[in-house]
C-alpha cells in the first residue's frame, strides 16, 4: 500500500500526460500535487479525475493570492472539487478568507510562507523586509496558524522550528524541494532529502521532477517510499 506522506508533484504539460503519468506509477502513489503551470492544460478535470475514478488524494497548489472576497470565492468554488490541501499565501487576512471559503468542507487550507525556490537576495528584490530568511518562514507560519491554516508549506530547512511552535499542534507541515540522494539541485535553493524532512517534522513532503523524469517513474517513487519508511522507523527507535 502506498504511503501517502509522498506526494508527487504532476508538473507536466496537460492533463493527457499527467493521467499518462498516473497510470505509469500504478499504486505506488497515492497522493498528487496538481500546481498552477497545469491550470490551463485541464488541472481540474485531471483532479477530478484521480479523485473520483482512481480514488487518489489530490493537493491542488495555486497559492491564491487576492483580496479577501476573491479568495473566498475562488476557494468555495475549488473546494467542490473535494481537494484533500489547497495552497493559498500565508498572509493572515488571505488565511482568514480562504478558511471561510471552504466552510463545511473536507479541504485544508495550507499556507505558503516563503517559496522554496527564493533566496535572501529574492526577498531584497521583492523589498520584503530585511531579516534572516529563516525566521521570516517561521513567523509567518506562525501567523498563518493563528490566522487559522490547517497547515504550511515550508522548506524541510524550516521543518523542525515550525513543528517546535505550540501553534503547530495538530497542523500539517508539507515540505517541498524534496530530493532523493541521486538527484539534481534543479531550481530549488532550499533543498532536503525525504529521510531529513521526514526526521525534521514534515507530515508529507512533495517530489516532482526525480519521479516524473525518471525512466521508470513507478521504481524512483517506491525508492523514496522506502527513504520514508527508513527516516520513520529511525525517529521511533528514539522515541
């Protein structure tokens, strides 16, 4: 059975080869991330389709970002598609927005804190206040949770720190930037292996790019299935 703390990133051009995909991997996964770049190319229909006909979960990253009123709406509208997470920007009043959009739902809100593709250089650029990258991700977790997410999107990097904030109780830590040993950097700075995001606290970490480019897809997501079993079976033997 497939261990559903991987989730495989679906970054490909259309929703034909995301179900091209799907059927290559089989059971091995379990968990789809289906991001903003397939949005054109039928990302809905593909969510629609791995949830409803091959019963997957589905984690449907847009990182919404809008005044209150859009949020909501656009959330009450997504969430009809029974998403399992949904990504919107961890600013406390999009939070707040997004949560009420998705009332009476199944669907978790999660919070992005800073992209894990950014640098200190990138926020400088952006003019996003000085101050150690770090500590920026973790207050605005921090931020988010109080503002009610039912979880954040952070580096592995960040993982621990944020698990170690009482607002984390119950909360989910989703790590993406995740690659297995064998793997390039590709463009993520903030980069971790599954085993050390798993040991540092993430519920669910997310792969794309090491499973999808892989020769044998279904083989390179059952190695990082075994990479988690082996980092969670380490951290019971010291708890």
């Amino acid at each position: 059975m497939a261990d559903d703390r991987l989730i495989v990133a679906l970054d490909v051009p259309n929703a034909v080869a995301g179900l091209d995909m799907a059927a290559r991997i089989g059971d091995a996964v379990s968990f789809y991330k289906i991001g903003l770049g397939m949005l054109t190319g039928g990302g809905l229909a593909l969510a629609n389709e791995l949830k409803q006909e091959q019963g997957k979960r589905i984690f449907l990253d847009m990182k919404l970002f809008d005044i209150p009123a859009t949020v909501e709406n656009a959330v009450r509208g997504l969430v009809q598609y029974e998403l399992d997470l949904l990504t919107v920007h961890g600013d406390p009043y999009v939070v707040r927005a997004a949560k009420e959009g998705a009332a009476g739902s199944q669907t978790k809100i999660m919070a992005v804190t800073i992209l894990t593709s950014l640098e200190r250089a990138n926020l400088d650029e952006a003019m996003i206040r000085e101050g150690d990258l770090r500590e920026i991700v973790i207050e605005r977790a921090e931020r988010a949770f109080e503002a009610g997410a039912d979880g954040v999107i952070c580096s592995a990097q960040e993982a621990a720190a944020i698990r170690a904030l009482p607002a984390s109780e119950g909360r989910l830590i989703v790590t993406p930037g995740i690659r297995p040993y064998s793997a390039l950097d590709d463009d993520q700075k903030r980069i971790a292996t599954p085993r050390t995001a798993i040991r540092d606290g993430a519920d669910h970490i997310v792969v794309g790019r090491p499973v999808w480019r892989n020769e044998d897809p279904r083989a390179a997501a059952e190695s990082i299935q075994n990479e988690i079993r082996t980092a969670w079976q380490s951290n019971s033997s010291f708890a």
